[in-house]
C-alpha cells in the first residue's frame, strides 16, 4: 500500500486530534485503499450554475461548514490529526465540465479513482459542475459520512436560494471565519463503550479459526489483494419518483422498509448467480451502516463522521435453474417474510450499533497493521448496502417562488481494496425518484458476474414493481 500524503506545507495550528472512526478513515486512505465518498444531485432552476451563480453560495456554505476548510496531517502516524485552512481557493477543487453528465457514472468513476492528498492547502473535497446542473461533490471519509453528501446538497440549496449571481466577475478565494469548529468525534459525542459480551465476541473473532464462523462459509467473491488500479466500476439508476413511490407503498404493505427489501433483492439475486457455486457457500455477508446521528445529537444540515453498522449473514436459496431468468417468476416467490425479518432485525442492531465504533480500541493505534494484514486474506462481506434516506428539504422548498430545486440524486463510495465485493447506494431525492448506484472494484468479483448482478437486481425489481399495478 502507497501513501496518500503529499509534500508538508505551511499550514495553521491543529484544529483537533482525529477521533477513532476519522482515524480509521485517514489512515485506510493514507494506505491507497480508500478514495471516499461522492454524491451528485441534479440542480433544476432558471439559468445555469457557473462561477457567478455557484461562488456567492458555495462562499456562504464555506464560512459554515468547518469540515469544508479543513486538512489533515500526520495522517501515516499513530495520531493524525486536523487543520483548520484560513482560505480556500475555489478555482483549485471546484471543475466545469464542458459536456453535459449523460457520461456521469464515467465521471463518478473518475472521481472514486483519484485520492485527495493530505498535507495540502487544498481542502478534503472536489466539485464538479456540468452545463445540465449536475453537481457531484467528492469528499474524504474522514471529514462526512454518506448523510453529509446530503447535507451538502442541503446547504448548497439553501445558498442558491438566498443569494444572487455575481454581476462582476467573482473571486475565487474564500477567506475562512476562524470560530468555525468540527463536529466532535463520535466517542465525544456517544457512548461507544464496549459491553462485556462485545468483548468476548471480539476475542472470538480475531482467534477462532475462519472454519467455526459463519464467515467461513460466506461467499465473498475475491480475496484482497494489492491492485495496480484504484479502479471502481460504477453504475447507476434511477427510478422515477411515481415508481418509487409504488415501491414504498408495497413495502409499507409487507411491514418492511425500502432498506430491508433492497437488500433481500441483492440476497435473492446472488442467490440465483450463485447456485452452481461450491456447496461450502453458504451464505451471504451484508453490512447496512446506521447514522449515529440520533445518538450524537448531530444535525442532519452538518458534515461529521457519524456512523456505524449492522451485521448480517442471509442463507444463500439454491433456486432451480429454469427460475434464474424467468423475473416474473422469481418476483412472485419474492420473500417479503424475510424483508420484514431485516427490518426488525435492523430495528434491534440500532441501539447497540455504537459499540461497532468502540471496537476500534481494540486496535491500541495500530491501524496500518490492521489494514495490511487483510491483504490475501478472505473479504468481510459480499455487499455492503448503505441508504442515506430522503434529501432533507422543508416544505418551503417547493413554493413557486423558489428558484432552485433539486432533483435526481446519487451516493456512491469507494472503500476499493478491503470493502465488501459489491457496495449499493441509496438516496432519496426532493422530486421523490429513488436513485441507486452498484460500484465494484478491480480485482473483487469477475465484471461478468457483476454485471450479470445488476441487470438481474434491475428487472427483478421491476418485475416486482409492474405486478404491484
């Protein structure tokens, strides 16, 4: 693994030492095995979004949102830590592309391929700005969980809302309040001690042989390897807000939540791909991250590294092979029973989760070898499904007179060398569409099979959608 840290400069007194799960963060993308997250959002409005319209307000989100004006350094020691930058050059991390985004899953790729360096003056995230309004901001980890995408999105809308185009040509240089703080860490903000039982689960795990565990027999595609190639193949979709709204509607009916039943789609999809696989498959690993926000206290218009996850092992169904293209088929066998078992199940990992974040003591510091033993060794998980929830707006955000909206929105991350073989992203949009974005990296799963995935994931889902009418 290569570092991430560029050349050391000048910079302002640290801000704050990184909490445990930002450390996690920095130091998996010191190590080139992480690039963050991104999250795009169609802006829909009168006019377009270039310097004049985009500065003024990406100006007022700077001279509120600390995380946005912030570095880190020291990120290959034991303790990294945060700086707080006095100005930020817009003209350096904001990029107006000349084609519309009708390429956008190319561009996101792009984005997940690049890391942004540490021990810069340059802050921890990148814009990109397309002439159909598309926005995609790319951003560390350690500075935003997938909620301060929305967040972001959240606060750039408001701004656009309340200021006007500059008539004069803008400047690019925003000189930053020094009262601006970080959120707290998460162990300042919460509990995340461990409870005894935690304790002897976590002991269990790292020496009981691979064979006693469930993981064991878990298909999880390829082992971790060291790749070349950051490289992570994207792709998207978007269902249209009256689909999405069917959709909520038939999980509401089987007391079940989008979350549950796109992750019982992902289980029954590779139960279809996998069922010639090896016998000693037999089952899935899955992990859903939970916001801790609600512990924390922190709001949801805020930039903080705030979540946690669930844990899930689902019995791989070895289903007949005429079933495996036949969407109509496998749509009426769809188990909402065990949709409905997720979310209780989900339900009951949420008040406990925070100990996830508690478990990061165990390490005593010692990230680096935590993250280079896994090279070689067998994957965590096959997918990793990740729901940001709705983009939060007020009602006030639809009146007519408002002269911007959003509408169409994405969530992806990277996590490319160590995270589960396939990661699902969720966002909900103000225009109510539901938009999903599959990624896989090199070297993690064949792309055949991947892809295979996704075209199935698709038409079972809309298999299931068109019987609902």
């Amino acid at each position: 693994m290569s570092g991430a840290e560029a050349e050391p400069v000048d910079l302002p007194k640290p801000a704050r030492k990184a909490g445990l799960l930002e450390k996690f963060h920095i130091v998996r993308g010191h190590l080139g095995a992480d690039t963050g997250v991104f999250v795009t959002a169609q802006y829909v409005g009168e006019g377009r979004l270039d310097k004049h319209t985009l500065y003024p307000a990406l100006t007022l989100l700077l001279q509120q949102h600390r995380a946005l004006s912030t570095q880190v350094h020291d990120a290959g020691t034991e303790q990294p830590f945060y700086v707080s930058l006095k100005i930020v050059d817009l003209s350096r991390i904001v990029r107006f592309y000349d084609a519309d985004s009708k390429q956008l899953s190319e561009v996101a790729e792009s984005y997940l391929l690049d890391q942004i360096e540490y021990a810069t003056d340059t802050p921890l995230w990148r814009l990109g700005v397309f002439p159909d309004n598309r926005v995609i901001i790319h951003y560390d980890h350690s500075i935003g969980d997938g909620q301060s995408g929305l967040a972001f999105h959240r606060s750039l809308l408001t701004a656009l809302n309340s200021t006007s185009p500059s008539q004069d040509e803008p400047s690019s240089v925003v000189p930053i309040p020094e009262s601006l703080e970080l959120q707290p860490t998460v162990e300042k903000a919460t509990d995340v001690s461990l409870s005894f039982f935690k304790i002897c689960q976590e002991i269990f795990n790292a020496f009981a042989p691979i064979r006693w565990r469930k993981a064991g027999s878990s298909w999880t595609g390829e082992e971790v390897t060291r790749q070349e190639t950051m490289f992570t193949s994207t792709r998207l979709w978007s269902l249209p807000p009256e689909q999405a709204d069917s959709l909520l509607k038939i999980c509401r009916l089987h007391e079940c939540t989008i979350t549950s039943f796109l992750h019982t789609a992902t289980v029954m999809v590779f139960s279809t791909l996998l069922r010639d696989s090896p016998k000693r498959y037999k089952y899935l690993a899955s992990d859903i991250p939970i916001s801790l926000r609600r512990f924390t206290k922190a709001p949801a218009d805020v930039f903080c590294d705030h979540v946690s996850a669930g844990y899930f092992f689902s019995p791989i169904t070895r289903y007949p092979p005429e079933l495996v293209d036949d969407f109509e088929a496998l749509a009426k066998r769809f188990p909402w029973e065990d949709a409905a078992r997720t979310t209780s199940d989900l339900r009951k990992k949420v008040p406990k989760c925070r100990q996830e974040v508690g478990t990061l003591n165990l390490l005593f510091g010692r990230y680096q070898p935590f993250f280079r033993g896994k090279i070689g060794k067998k994957r965590h998980g096959t997918f990793e499904l990740s729901n940001v929830g709705p983009f939060p707006f007020d009602k006030s955000d639809n009146e007519a007179g408002r002269k911007w909206k959003v509408g169409e929105m994405f969530f992806g991350q990277c996590d490319a060398l160590l995270g589960a073989t396939i990661k699902l992203g969720a966002v909900g949009s103000q225009d109510g569409s539901l938009g999903l974005c599959f990624n896989w990296a090199n070297g993690s799963i064949d792309d055949v099979l991947a892809q295979f995935f996704v075209d199935h994931f698709r038409s079972l889902v809309e298999a299931i959608l068109k019987q609902a009418q």
